[in-house]
C-alpha cells in the first residue's frame, strides 16, 4: 500500500518536475550540466527503475542531493526542517486533543446552552474558514492592530526565534492557533455527536437508575464510550496536522517541511521534492494504520482477521 | 352504581398520572428523550440558516455576476496615478499597486471562484458517481481493482499532489478546476459504491434484471436516481471543498494568475501590504469564508432533508 501510495506521488513528480528547466536560464551552462543532472537523476531512465533505484538509497540513507540548497545532502536538511515542523506540530497536537476533547464533551451535556451555542457556532466558522485566511487575520490583530493601538507586540508573527524559551514561545502562539482551529472545529463537533449518541443509550440510563453519582455517569460509563471513535479521530488528526503544516508554514515564514516542499517544487529539486513527499505519505498510512489497530484495541467487539 | 362507573375511569387516569409523577421525580427516570418541539426547533433552527444561505448565495452571484455593468472600471485598467490607495468613493475597495479597481477584480474573482467551485464539484461527482457505480455494481474483480486504487488515493495527501501539479496545471481557471475535480472524487465513489451495493439486491433491481434489462440500463435508470439525494448533498459539500482548495492553491502562488484573477490570488496579492491595507486581504477573505459558510449550511440541510437518519448533529 504505502509502496503503491509512494510511486504514485514519485510518478507525479517525475512526470511535472522537470530538473532541466533550471538550466534553461542558465548562460554559464554547457553540456556537462545537463550531463551531470541527467546521472543524477537518471532522467535516461524509466520512472519505474528510477523509483526503484531512488527508493533503494533512500532506504539505505542516502536521500540525495539538494540541488535548490547548495548541493548539501537531503538527508541533514530533512532532519533539521523536520524538526522545525514538529515544533508546531507537536503542540498543536495535544492542545487540539485537549481543547477539543474539552469543547465537545461540554457542548453536548450542556446542550442548547448559550455555551453550546457558542461553540456551535465558533465551530460553524472554523469549518468555513480557509487556514491560511484565518493565519492572515491573526497576523492583522496581533502584529498590526495589537501594537498599533495598544503599544506592544505580544508575540511573533513571522520565522522562528530560538534565542531563549520564552521568545520560542511567543513565536509558536500563533501558527499553533492557526494549524489547530480548522481541525478543532470538526473534533468538537465530532466529539459533541458521539456524547450526544451515547447520552441517551440504554446503559447510562440504566446507570443513572441503579443510583450511580451523575459525575461517574460521566466519567465512566460516557466519556469512556465516547473516546472510542475520538481514538481514530487523534490519529487522522496528527495525519493532518503534517498537511496543515504546509500552509500555516508559508504564513508565517517557518523553516519547516511545508515551505521546503514548496520551494523545492519551484526549483525543480527532485530529490529534495521526494524525501518530503515520501515522509508525509509514510506518516499518513502510518497513523491511518495506527488508527485502525488502536480501534481494536479499545473496542475489543471489533476484531481483525 | 352509575356514579361508580363514571367516576371508575377517572381515578384510573389519576392514578397513572400519580405513578407517572413518582417514577419522573422519586426514581430518578427524569431523563427523558428529546422532546418533539426540541427536535422540530432544531430543524427549524438549522433550515433557516440554510435559508439565509441560500439568500446570500444567491445575493453574491447575482452581485459577481451583475455588479461588474455597474463599476466604471475595467478589471485591467491601470491607472498609476491612483495606485495602492485605501477605500474612497472612486475606488469603494481601494486599488492596487499597479492602480487598478479592487472592486472590479473582486467581482471578477468571485466569479472565477464561484465557476471553479462549481465545476469542479459537478465533475468530481460525475467520476465518482461512474466509478461508485461501476465498482458496486459489478463487484469481484472489477470492485477489487476499483476499491484497492481509490483506497491508495486517499491515503496521498491531497494537497501534496496539488502542489505538484498546481505549478503545471493551476494557471489558468479550467485546468485548475479539472486538477481539483481529477483529486476531490474519491469520497463521492466510494458513497456510491456503498449505495448501489445495498440497492442492488432490492425487489425492483432483481425485477428490472428479469424483465431483462441490461446492466447500463439498470445502473442509469434504476440505481442512480436513487442517489439524486446523496449526490446532491456530495456536489454542494464538494463546492465548499473546491473553493477552499482553490484558494489555498492560489495563496501559495500555485493558482491562477494575473491578469485573470479569483478571491484567492487576491488575498494572494494582498497579503504583501497586510501592514498598509489590511483590507486587501479581508474583504476576498471575508467573502470566502460567507460563501464556504452558505455553501455548507445548504448542504447540511440537503442532508437533513434527504436523509433525516444520518443525524448531521
């Protein structure tokens, strides 16, 4: 499967990435230019033996070279960038779970309540909201109304500042919020539907009559019934984190994977273009995977063959 | 004795209601269903927005649509005298660094984006409606192929793929819409799918097939308007999906470009004076996020309406 899912993408980018446009420009270049970058990417190949044979030092640990990056291995920028995006990713992640975990088991036991409402609501405008627009709107209020009114920047809006945590910090609010909201909203709404499913089945019914306290009810008999599907749910979400990532680093100038794909794309990097492809898709089947056997194992009436 | 009689019932019906009283409040059964005017509010509640959706649909195609006889300007007009400059009564959405009327190429770009939105859903639904059916249908070793490959798709990233090919394919407003279409209609197949599976074994299919109708003639006049509902709600969901597409791609510089124009590449062009003129990038923002928040209220009503068991809330 991820095999398959792999050569797909090689295939595309193979297809579109054409690594001698960059030479078209290039007065300086003669004809072991283009020779050099033909042995390089064995563009005298097919796709299928090339994907092969990328596949095969990609494997063993050779991810080539950058050529958009001044020749430097793919591998030392893959990890550093990787880095980087997990930063944003990481966080995002268990505040996403939290808050939306928090979000939508409130609006469903508080249902028709102006806080429901509210979150409704909120929730309505997430799904309806491009990320990068809401990445945008975030840079207005905070980097331009925020100082121009009230006199102080309270935090980064642009590139990552490693000089201290504190200054780490206060330039991962914002991307953070940006790379949460869209998926916070379908979580809370997700999470609301599945208390609510469960609110009214027979066993919490049957709880409540045998005298259980209305807090156990909750904790144990709904919360815990209603974390089964939330489970697949975390693990599409961090599979969708690493796709979020692509835009929210564009926004706000982080030196992370997402604006590294893009640039490679527009260099024509294909080495550098495919480790990237490569490490998304992976993590993707990856969690899609974990979701799958987590699922079973909270749930022990779901088996696999 | 009549007295009796009459009086018989009566006591019966008090004391129902007694018990009833003591079970509801001593016994701790209060928790009662959703009551009928909960649930009728809730539907009411959620077609009104999707009421207000549709006005305002409607409202912004007829203004993209229309507006454009209205303003003095054209989309390309460029007049460097009145470049980058704030809203005025000249310019009601200001202008560009190159002087030209953001009102005009608002309008403009509303209507590529609305276009896009709509063919790329019409034709994302047309390929999985094909494949859906065909793959249901048939089963074995069709299904197995179909099914195995449209599972493959959806583990790749959509976005990926559109970045690798937006850069070839993303320039010009039909390539773009049939680059989204080809990558959005994974989910409508396999909706399908699963419908004509349960269709197929129904009374009138097997009927249709002994009075010895083919399988073209089945799929198309037996199965498919069965699924008008769910594809209806598939294209408008579709839409939302394809505008926010749509205007990620543009946003990365991987959309359409200039001169043609669509609310993305707007706030794509905006966003390098967002410390100037903020305005750039809220007003196509803004109508992006009124159009993808109409387009989904409809399509939540639609499902409601024409599948009041899946329960969208």
């Amino acid at each position: 499967m991820l095999l398959i899912a792999t050569f797909i993408t090689f295939w595309a980018a193979a297809e579109v990435t054409n690594p001698l446009d960059a030479l078209a420009t290039c007065a300086t270049c003669d004809q072991s230019a283009y020779d050099r970058l033909i042995d390089l990417y064995e563009l005298d190949k097919s796709v299928p033996e090339r994907y092969v044979s990328w596949l095969g030092d990609f494997v063993s640990g050779d991810m080539g070279q950058a050529t958009s990056q001044g020749e430097r291995p793919v591998s030392e920028i893959f990890w550093e960038r990787g880095l980087n995006t997990l930063y944003l990713a990481g966080p995002a992640f268990i505040l996403l779970t939290i808050l939306g975990t928090f979000a939508g088991v409130y609006s469903a036991l508080r249902q028709y309540s102006a806080g429901d409402y509210a979150i409704t609501g909120i929730s309505y405008l997430g799904l309806a909201m491009p990320t990068f627009f809401f990445g945008l709107l975030l840079q207005v209020v905070f980097a331009i109304w925020v100082p121009k009114y009230l006199g102080f920047k309270p935090f980064w809006s642009s590139g990552m500042h490693t000089e201290s945590p504190l200054q780490l910090l206060r330039s991962l609010v914002l991307p953070v919020t940006t790379l949460m909201f869209v998926l916070l909203a379908g979580d809370s709404r997700f999470i609301r539907a599945a208390v609510l499913d469960i609110k009214s089945a027979d066993y919490i019914r049957t709880a409540r009559a045998k005298g259980v306290s209305e807090r156990k009810v909750i904790t144990k008999h709904l919360f815990r019934n209603a974390m089964i599907p939330a489970i697949t749910l975390w693990s599409l979400n961090a599979a969708a984190l690493f796709g979020g990532s692509l835009i929210t680093e564009t926004i706000f100038s982080w030196p992370g994977f997402g604006r590294l794909l893009i640039d490679a794309t527009f260099a024509g990097d294909l080495d550098l273009t495919m480790a990237i492809v490569f490490a998304i898709t992976t993590l993707v089947v990856l969690f899609n995977l974990l979701a799958d056997l987590l699922y079973g194992l909270v749930d022990p009436r779901i088996r696999y063959d | 004795m009549t007295d009796a009689l009459t009086e018989r019932p009566g006591d019966l019906d008090n004391e129902i209601e007694i018990v009833e009283d003591r079970l509801v409040n001593d016994m701790g059964l209060s928790d009662k269903p959703e009551s009928l005017g909960r649930q009728a509010w809730e539907r009411f509640r959620r077609h009104r927005l999707a009421i207000l959706g549709m006005v305002l649909l409607i409202m912004l195609t007829l203004a993209f649509y229309i507006g454009p006889f209205f303003v003095a300007f054209e989309i390309e007009e460029i007049n460097i005298l009145d470049r980058s400059q704030g809203p005025s009564w000249k310019h009601p959405f200001g202008t560009d660094d190159l002087g030209r009327d953001l009102l005009a190429r608002t309008l403009r770009g509303g209507q590529f984006s609305l276009r896009i939105a709509l063919f790329t859903a019409l034709l994302a639904t047309t390929i999985g409606m094909i494949v859906g059916a065909v793959s249901g249908y048939f089963g074995s070793v069709i299904d197995g192929v179909l099914s195995f490959f449209v599972n493959v798709m959806l583990t790749i990233p959509v976005l990926l793929l559109l970045i690798i090919f937006g850069r070839q394919f993303g320039a010009r407003p039909n390539t773009m819409a049939v680059l989204i279409g080809l990558t959005a209609w994974l989910r409508a197949s396999r909706l399908v799918r699963a419908q004509v599976l349960q269709l197929k074994e129904m009374e009138f299919v097997q009927a249709a097939r002994a009075a010895g109708a083919g399988a073209g003639r089945i799929i198309s006049r037996h199965l498919l308007p069965n699924l008008v509902g769910i594809l209806l709600v598939e294209i408008t969901l579709l839409a939302g999906t394809a505008i926010i597409l749509e205007s990620t791609l543009s946003f990365l510089g991987l959309g359409v470009q200039p001169p043609d124009t669509t609310l993305g590449t707007l706030i794509a062009e905006g966003k390098g004076s967002l410390d100037v003129r903020p305005s750039r990038v809220l007003i196509p923002g803004g109508i992006v996020t009124i159009i993808i928040l109409s387009i989904n209220f409809v399509g939540d009503a639609l499902r409601d309406a024409f599948d009041p068991k899946s329960g969208t809330e």
